[in-house]
C-alpha cells in the first residue's frame, strides 16, 4: 500500500469516527454550529498521525481512535476561534465560509468552546489504560504552554520585524505543538516507553515547522483552489512568518532540512516507521 493510500486509510477511519460522535447539546443550533466546522472537508492530518504512531509503537488504531477523534475537533475550535473577526477575519476555510460568517460570531465562539471540551470528554471517555497520561499530553501541548500559547505570540506581535527566533517560538506554539499532541497521545495510548516517546517527539517537532514553513510558502506561492482559503494574507498583515524572517530560498532549505530531521528521528523504529517518514516526505513536496 501506497503512503497516500495508507493516508487515505487512516483519513476515512478519522472522518468516520467524527461522524457517529454524538455531541451533546441543549441547542439545536450550537450542535449544528460544531458540526458544521468538525465535519468541514479536511486532510485528517493531526488525527491520521495520531492512529499511525500508535501502530508504529506497536498498538493498533482502534485504541488510539478516540484520540485521533480528540485531536480534529481540538483543530477545529482553533480554526473557528483563529478566522473571527478579533483574530485573522477570515471568511473562507477549507473551501467554504467560516463558521462566524454563517452562524455569528457569538455562535462561533461558543462552537469552538464546545468543541474543545467535547474533545476531553472524548479523551476522558476512551477506556485506554494510558488514557490519562496521553489526555495530560494532549492538554500541556493545546493551551498556554502550547498552541495558545503560540497563537497569543502569533497575535501579539503582528506588524513586528520578524527574527528567526521569535518565528521559530510562534510555530513551535501555534502549529508543531498541536502535531506533537498527535504523535505523542498515540505512541502513548499503545504504552510506548520514554526513550520511544522521545523519538516521537523529536520527529513531530520537527514535522510541524516543516509543516508551517510549507504553509508559510503556500501563501504567497498557493492560490484559493488549492489552499481552500484567502491566500496574500500573511504579509498583507504584517504576519512573522518564515519566509519573512530568512526570505523565501533560505525557508525551501529550511523546510527540506527540518523534514529530514524528522526522517532521520524515527530511524530505530525501521520499517514500522515508513509510513510517519513518507508522510513528512509528502508534506514537503507541495511546494517543490
């Protein structure tokens, strides 16, 4: 099997888990409003890698599920939260408009509100006798120390001059944490021990830069079709992004020496690993 079949796989697994998740709601209209953004056409890819580093620590994708579930409807609060009007005001995602533009802004918020906490419920739930140590990952990587944390910076400094440190800090928040949640809370839930785990970590750390820094050259080299959102943006608001920092030649060498890293970090796991180490492969090639 291919790796995009094997993505496909793992996708079609994610999406239906998403799909017979039953959300608990005492308004019509807010379950509509989280559904509308969790069931949104996607790449599934936080909770693909989710299910394949729990088989690649020796588990199978059954015990990780509830976590791949988790992990997309953490994505997808941050995506509502990230396109308001307070934020990035965006009006298009993943090919269609964004959940404040068909549902208000109120609504938004509280849709990314429950989403969020329809993943703990989801996490709390799953039975796995790791449940608790890879929910404990999943947290600490999502809120201040983590994702939020990076997206406050992110927000903060907008209009700033960029430096590589200060870009580096934001993405490792903003965007390589919520991967590292993924990988981490799979290899767990299939009781991976601390030396496994380090790899794991080592891996998605350098997976989510490449993965920014790709998304950075996306922008200004991508077009709507193909992005399934505005493209410009970044610079049109002054983001710090990569390509802003060391210009857009040095973040092509970056992006390719970051995805390499992430080759090389999964090595002593040998052919349980090909799948995690194609996918970053993949991922750098959307913008060669």
């Amino acid at each position: 099997m291919s790796m995009q079949q094997q993505l496909q796989e793992y996708r079609t697994c994610v999406e239906q888990a998403l799909e017979e998740y039953v959300i608990q709601s005492a308004d019509d209209r807010l379950k509509e409003a989280m559904r509308y953004s969790l069931l949104s056409p996607g790449k599934r890819l936080r909770g693909s890698l989710c299910l394949a580093a729990c088989e690649m620590a020796g588990g199978t994708r059954e015990e990780a599920l509830p976590f791949a579930a988790a992990i997309e409807m953490i994505h997808a609060y941050s995506l509502i939260h990230d396109d308001l009007p307070a934020m990035d005001n965006d009006t298009l995602r993943r090919g269609l408009p964004t959940n404040h533009v068909v549902y208000g802004e109120s609504m938004a918020i509280l849709a990314g509100d429950g989403l969020l906490t329809e993943a703990f419920r989801a996490m709390s739930g799953s039975g796995n006798p790791n449940a608790l140590k890879a929910l404990a990952e999943v947290a600490a990587c999502s809120g201040a120390r983590g994702m939020v944390g990076g997206q406050a910076m992110d927000t903060s400094l907008e209009g700033t001059a960029p430096d590589k440190e200060t870009v580096l800090r934001i993405h490792q928040g903003k965007t390589a944490a919520l991967i590292r949640a993924s990988v981490l809370s799979g290899m767990i839930c299939a009781g991976a021990d601390e030396e496994q785990l380090k790899k794991g970590a080592e891996y998605a750390d350098h997976l989510g830069i490449a993965f920014q820094i790709v998304d950075d050259l996306l922008d200004i080299t991508g077009d709507e079709a193909q992005l399934g959102k505005h493209a410009g943006k970044d610079a049109q608001e002054g983001k710090l992004t990569w390509v802003a920092a060391v210009g857009e030649k040095q973040a092509r060498i970056d992006a390719g020496m970051h995805t390499d890293r992430a080759v090389q970090a999964l090595e002593s796991f040998g052919n349980r690993a090909e799948f995690l180490q194609g996918l970053a492969i993949y991922i750098l090639s959307r913008v060669k």
